[in-house]
C-alpha cells in the first residue's frame, strides 16, 4: 500500500467525489470585503473627526470675534470719547444689564479709561433688587470720589422708577425725555395667598418649623398678626434708605412735596419741575454738549450668544416663574 493510498485530496486541491468544487480564492474575497468595510469604517470616522473639529473651530471664531465685535468698539483706536454703559430691564441680580455684577465691571472700565472724558448711564428700567441698586449706588459714589473730573450723566429712556432711579440720583445729572417715566420712590414686597383655595379643595398645608417664624410669609399658610407686622416695619425701613439716598444725591435741587416720596411717578416733563431731574437730553446731545466729545464708546457688558439662545427659547423666562413659585414672596422697590 502506497501513501497515495492516504492521501487526502482535498489537501492536494483535488476535487471531491460527490462534493461541489468552491470557486478559487474565497478567503481572499472575505477578507477583501472585511478589509474593505474596516476602511470604510474608518474614513467615516474621520469626516465626522474633521466635521467635528470645523464646527468647533467656527465656534471658537464666533466667539473671539464677539469679543471683540460686540464688547466693545476698539477703544485703541479712538482717542477722546464719552463712555456708555446701559441699564436695560429689571434690576436684578443674575448677570443682565440690570446685574451689579455686570454694571460694576462696566463703570470700572469707563472711568479707567483716560481717553474717556465722560459716563453716559443709560437707564430704562422700572426697579427691581433694592440690594442690587444699592450696591451699584453706592459703587458710583465710590468711583465719583475717585475721579472728580470725570462726570458721570444718567439719561433716562423709557422709564427710571423705583430701583432704576434709586441709581440714577447717584448720578452729577439726571436727562430725560418729556414723556418719560421717573420716581416711584417706594417698596413692595408681593406674593400670594392660597388658603382660601385649599380650603375649597380640601388640601391641607402640612409645614413643620424649628423656630416659630421660619414659615414667615408662607404661601400656603394664614397670615399672622405678628409677622405682617414685621414685614412693614422691614419695608418701612428700606423705604427710608431709599429716601435718604434720594436726599443726599439731588439735594437742594428736590423740591419735596407729599407725594414725592408715596411711590407716584410722573412724565419726565413732571420730574425736572419737581427736581426730581436736571433737564431733557438724549445720549447724543450729552455727548456732544456735556462732554465735547460726539464719538460713544458701548461699555456695557452685553450678554453672550449662549444666553441670548436660551432666553430667545424662553428658558430665562421659564427660570423666572419657577423661581415665582417656589419663593412666593419678593422684596423690590418698584
């Protein structure tokens, strides 16, 4: 018996008895293919790699150009200029224009800088924080002392009431449109009251406390005598920083009468006969008349894309009832 005997001949690549030849070379496409997907894999991985890096890289782009687009004009280039800084909307804390955290920064910057010859505060509000506004107060009284050759002028836009004006008599002068809003020197604290209506859908308020006025002005519980008491006396008081700040900053100019310091507001036309503002002017005529210098400077620091976006979809909007309804009372002078 010979080996060939042994042999078996599909190790020799002869074909079968009975068995289907398979078509040559079938490894070699499995891998091909294998091979192929695995590259096809990995350039698809790439482009989204590079997509990826682009989209970064124009945000990077967007956002130094902002900086510098939209921060500020470029100082550097100006020589003598009035400098603005704007508060727009409620005063409040959170970073708007109404922040002292953003406010602070800007006059800082204005009365730094040596080619500025003038701060144009820009005002429209209708109030808001009483510790934001007096923070921001009292940071311009600060700043004034510091440079005494350098006048800072409020022009009024829309409205200067409560918390907005509160700021502004920190100012040298307070400008105004005839038709504008200004005063309302007061506080309020505001909230709500549930109890009547719990009672009628028979829900029942289960608060515990350690200290028998921790659940002081409570939504959902009863008033009590002693509390509301208390809660007047804290407006009262703040009520007469705010009157003695309005005092110090336009003196002599203020011609007091009842009604000056009972939260009323009048037309701008109103508040310069009371002395409650200096005369009527814009942020041009200021410029040009005040400070001999028509080239404005925005030092104002304006919010960033990221939060534009997301208060353009109401997500500030939907933060602010939130905080409405969980805290259920607030402290203003509005």
């Amino acid at each position: 018996m010979s080996n060939d005997d042994f042999s078996d001949p599909r190790l020799t690549g002869q074909a079968v008895p009975g068995e289907k030849p398979k078509k040559d070379g079938w490894e070699r496409d499995v891998i091909e293919k294998l091979a192929y997907a695995a590259l096809a894999e990995q350039r698809a991985r790439r482009r989204w790699g590079i997509f990826f890096k682009l989209v970064m890289l124009m945000l990077l782009v967007v956002a130094v150009w902002s900086y510098f687009e939209f921060g500020n004009v470029d100082k550097e280039k100006l020589t003598t200029h009035t400098a603005l800084v704007d508060i727009d909307g409620t005063i409040e804390a959170g970073g708007g224009s109404g922040a002292a955290e953003s406010v602070i920064p800007a006059l800082n910057k204005a009365y730094a800088d040596t080619a500025a010859v003038g701060i144009i505060l820009r005002i429209n509000s209708p109030g808001g924080s009483p510790v934001q506004a007096g923070m921001i107060n009292d940071e311009i009284g600060r700043l004034r002392k510091l440079h005494p050759k350098k006048p800072l002028i409020v022009v009024v836009d829309e409205m200067c009431a409560s918390g907005g004006y509160y700021i502004a008599v920190a100012a040298d002068k307070i400008y105004v449109n005839k038709a504008s809003i200004v005063g309302s020197i007061g506080v309020l604290m505001d909230g709500f009251g549930f109890t009547g209506l719990m009672d009628k859908l028979g829900v029942e308020r289960r608060l515990q406390t350690a200290g028998a006025n921790k659940g002081f002005m409570d939504p959902f519980s009863p008033q009590n005598d002693k509390q509301k008491a208390h809660a007047q006396e804290m407006l009262d008081e703040i009520h007469q920083q705010f009157i003695e700040v309005v005092r110090k900053g336009r003196g002599k100019r203020l011609k007091e009468t009842p009604d000056t310091f009972s939260g009323l507001f009048w037309t701008g036309s109103k508040a310069v006969e009371q002395g409650l503002a200096d005369g009527f002017g814009t942020i041009d005529t200021v410029a040009r008349d005040e400070f001999k210098a028509e080239d404005i400077v925005d030092y104002t620091q304006h919010e960033g894309l990221p939060e534009r976006v997301l208060k353009k979809f109401g997500a500030a909007m939907g933060a602010g009832a939130m905080k409405s309804i969980v805290s259920g009372t607030t402290l203003q002078i509005r």
